[in-house]
C-alpha cells in the first residue's frame, strides 16, 4: 500500500547485504585467535608478556575509572541542589 510513498523505508537489502558480510566479524578474530596461539607455541614466553600487558592495561583502566569516579564524588559533594518554591 505505502510502497511507492516517500516515507516507506525498506530494510530488507541492507540487513541482506549486512548478513552476508557479517562472517568477516567472526573470522578475523578468529584467525588472530589461532595466529597468537601457534605464536606462544613457538615462543612461550610471549604468554607471559601478553597476559602482563593485558593486566597492565586493566589495572591502568581501573585507576582512571576510580580516580574518576572520586573526583566526581568531591564535586557532588561541593554542589547544592536547594529549590526555593514561592508559594503565593
């Protein structure tokens, strides 16, 4: 009935087109999974140094979320929400 007019929108093309390209999402980092195994395979101690940076990189995340999250609650602390309602 609406599909001539001009707010008849079809999403049925590009959710094809979007299905069809979708693997590349999965099979990219699949193929990096399996390139880093054969890697620590090959030179175990890059475990090491993998799993160091990773911990490094989550303990550094957390740090700056916290010290966000503290500088956030001092300027909570500073501010004052008081509503004066004139009641005539």
């Amino acid at each position: 009935m609406f599909n001539r007019s001009s707010t008849f929108v079809s999403f049925s093309g590009s959710a094809a087109q979007w299905a069809s390209r979708s693997w590349w999402l999965v099979f990219i980092p699949g193929i990096a999974f399996v390139m880093t195994a054969f890697a620590i395979f090959v030179w175990p101690k890059l475990l090491a140094y993998l799993v160091a940076g990773a911990l490094l990189f989550v303990g550094v995340l957390l740090i700056g979320w916290a010290m966000t999250m503290r500088r956030a609650t001092r300027l909570r602390a500073r501010q004052r929400d008081v509503v004066y309602y004139d009641v005539s």
